[in-house]
C-alpha cells in the first residue's frame, strides 16, 4: 500500500477511547483521513483536526450515520471492559451486547460494503489461565469470564463470516497501559500516594506482562500497511519483569515509603470471589485469579509479519502511568 497517495479512510469505532485516541493521532500522521465514531457526549475528547461522528452503537443503525465504502479501512476498538460500572446480574449478556452482537454485525455491513480491510481488538483474555510458558496464538484457549467469552465468541464468528471476503487482523494485547490508563493501577496509585502498605496477590515472584498504548498504535498503523493480514497477533512487553521488582521500583519512583504486603492465594483469591459474588468486586475474576501466575505472550509472530517491535517496557509504563495520575490528583 502506497501510504503517500492512498485515499483510503480510516474508520476507527470507540475511537474516543484510551488507545482510540492515541491510534488516530498516530494515523493521522500519514493517512488524513480519520474518521471517530463514538458516543455523543465524547466528541469534545476527539482532536480537532479528525471527524467525529457520534453514535450509540446499541441503539442505532450504523448505515443511518455513515456511508462506509470500499476505500475505507474499519478499527473497531468498541469494548465493554471491566474499567466500565458492569452490572451484577446478566453480567455475559451486557459484555455480549457490545464485545460480540455489534461487532458482528459491523463485519456483516464490512463484507456488504466490500471494504479493505477490518482491524479488530481482542484480548488475551480468551486464552484463560496459563502459566510458566510463552502463550501463542495457536495456544487452547478457554476464557474463565464474562469479558473473555466475549471476546473469543466474536473472534470466532468474524473470522468465520470474514473467510475469502475481506482480510480480518485480530489483536490480542495483554493489559494496555500508558498516561492516563488507570484501570486496576489505581488502587494501587493511592496506596502509594500516602506511603501505605501495599498488599499482592500471592508473594509477586511472577511476571505480570503489559504492553504499551502507544505500541499498540503502532502495531495498527503496521498491520494498515501490510494491508491488514489475516492472522491473529499477540501484543505484549518484550521485557519479563517480576511483580515484586515492578512494584517496588514503582515505590522508588513514586518517592513513597510504602512496604509491600506478600499474601496467601489460597486465602485471599476466595475472598476476593466472595466479593464479588456480594456485588462489591475488588477485582473481577479475570483479574485476581492470574494475578499471581507467570502471564506470558509469544510475540514472534507478530515481529516476523509486521515487523513490530514493542519499544516500552512494563517499568516504564507503570511509573510513566503513575506519573500522569499524580499531576492529576
């Protein structure tokens, strides 16, 4: 794809979101053509110079707000995340909704309208509980939770219906950190803040990978370029940093004088359970149950297609993080 001369749109759905927003400045850059979609009330979040169009995506019909062609290349980073208030009862179904019901119907219009390519943003989530080895993309993959389900029910059917029609690049990035991602750091920001003891799950001598908002970008921007291969990509930190290690040198970072609290997982991960079954969650399943376990992607293939490589570590995201939270509180 000659990225000088293509006219081609870029369409990126919940665009006004953490990595929405930082992938249409990145493409901006090169292609001009960005065009947001997301709810109304986050237009003021979109940069001036990109369109905005908003819409509820539950509630209306996508043809109704935009003529989506054949130039155009679809991003669909709309998601029901764990970082959104998520309802005590019929928990799979509100995930499902978003993560699975509207993005299959966004590839059926995608396939209709011929496009060039859709881009879509999984997790990995879907691949459960693994431990002490490097997950690939062929790995089996059994979700323990509402949000991961999502996820693989629309993975599955996407590339099913997308089949010798139109190329399809699945993502499935570990946990997306960088300035202004909160998510569950933020806890853990105030304990630190005011130098308290800062309690993990288990004795922290497991790595707890993440990858960077801007890597993700970037992996986009290459995959536009590759002219959206059908494969599915793991995005994840190159560097295997032990969760004792982040968090204390996050400590030093932060000036504080906060003590880490090692905890037994035998113990604490039923408490947590309880909690969340009361409808007062700390942390969901699919948080505190891999919270202590060795968390590893394989990025090879990804390097091998794209080329892509991740330039920030899990160190430098977390302080990077805690940094931005602080000049805001």
């Amino acid at each position: 794809m000659n990225l000088k001369n293509d006219n081609k749109r870029i369409i990126i759905f919940g665009g006004c979101g953490f990595l929405g927003l930082i992938t249409s400045k990145i493409l901006y850059n090169k292609f001009k053509k960005i065009i947001i979609l997301d709810y109304h009330f986050n237009k003021y979040k979109c940069p001036k110079n990109i369109s905005f169009i908003g819409i509820d995506l539950l509630k209306n019909k996508i043809d109704d707000v935009i003529e989506i062609n054949s130039n155009d290349v679809v991003i669909n980073l709309a998601s029901r995340q764990y970082s959104n208030p998520v309802p005590y009862f019929n928990r799979q179904k509100w995930f499902d909704d978003l993560n699975y019901k509207v993005s299959v119907d966004l590839m059926h219009l995608c396939i209709k309208k011929g496009v060039s390519g859709y881009i879509f943003f999984s997790s990995d989530m879907v691949y459960g509980i693994k431990d002490n080895f490097k997950i690939k993309e062929t790995s089996e993959v059994i979700p323990i939770a509402e949000y991961g389900k999502s996820k693989l029910k629309a993975e599955n059917d996407l590339r099913n219906i997308s089949k010798n029609k139109i190329p399809l690049t699945i993502f499935r990035p570990r946990l997306i950190s960088g300035p202004g991602r909160l998510g569950v750091f933020k806890n853990l920001f105030k304990l630190i803040k005011n130098s308290f003891p800062v309690p993990m799950i288990g004795n922290g001598s497991n790595c707890y990978q993440m990858v960077s908002v801007f890597d993700c970008a970037k992996a986009i921007e290459l995959a536009i370029e590759k002219n959206i291969p059908d494969e599915i990509f793991n995005l994840a930190s190159k560097k295997e940093i032990k969760v004792k290690k982040l968090i204390s040198e996050l400590i030093i970072h932060a000036n504080s004088k906060s003590r880490l609290l090692t905890t037994n997982t035998i113990y604490v991960k039923p408490i947590l359970n309880l909690f969340d079954i009361l409808g007062k969650p700390l942390l969901y399943k699919e948080q505190y149950m891999i919270a202590d376990r060795n968390i590893i992607l394989d990025i090879s293939k990804v390097r091998k297609i794209l080329n892509w490589s991740p330039k920030f570590d899990d160190q430098q995201m977390i302080n990077e993080s805690y940094t931005n939270w602080l000049i805001k509180n």
